[in-house]
C-alpha cells in the first residue's frame, strides 16, 4: 500500500508542480485599458447590445489654419523641383518605373516558359 502511494505521488507530483507553474501564465494582458482581456470582451458585447442610449461626450472642433503661402513678391525666391533620379544620380542606369516595366514585360514574355525564372 505504501508503494502503490509513492507511485501515485511520484506521478502526480509534476502534474501538480506544473501546473502551479503554468497557472502563472494565465495572467490576461491588458493592452494599456487596466482591464484584461476577458473583462474587454465582455464590456463590449453588452455595450453592444445595450439599450440605453449613448451619451458621448460632444468635441470641440477647432478649424484648421490657414495655408503658410510666401509672402507676395518672394515666389521667384522659391527654389526650383528637384531632377528626376535618373538625371541626379549616375548611379540609377534605370528609374525604378523603366524597370518594373521591363520586368513585366520580360515576364509576360516568358508566361508560358516553366523554366523561366525572373532576374
């Protein structure tokens, strides 16, 4: 009879240290609310299908300002658009609009090719 309680223990003995150590885990994160994730859940489906009306509170909007445009006369001061990429910049043999491009067009070439394989 001893034996036959040592062996129980010997096998419950995990169970019940690993699950102390799991329980934990069980903490519900509560993504910045205060409330986990159970009690969120459960706050928004009854606030679903509540009948009591929503008070909310009103926002105060404030319009937007106006446009910051130079001042009359100082447009000329303004500086010029920049180059395109391929023109500034010796280093782009091909914008990157010319090279979908082709590659598109390589592709559709080679649809019905099963060895193909794209660069």
């Amino acid at each position: 009879m001893t034996e036959r309680y040592n062996v129980r223990l010997a096998l419950l003995a995990p169970l019940v240290a690993s699950g102390l150590a799991l329980s934990g885990c069980m903490g519900s994160p509560t993504y910045g609310t205060d409330k986990t994730a159970g009690e969120q859940l459960a706050g928004d489906i009854s606030g679903a299908f509540s009948f009591a009306p929503k008070r909310k509170e009103q926002i105060d909007y404030k319009p937007r300002p106006t446009l910051v445009k130079p001042a009359p006369g100082q447009k000329e001061a303004l500086p010029a658009p920049q180059d395109s990429i391929e023109t500034a910049s010796a280093e782009w043999p091909e914008s990157p609009e010319q090279r979908r491009a082709r590659l598109r067009a390589d592709a559709t070439a080679h649809q019905n090719d099963p060895a193909y394989q794209s660069e």
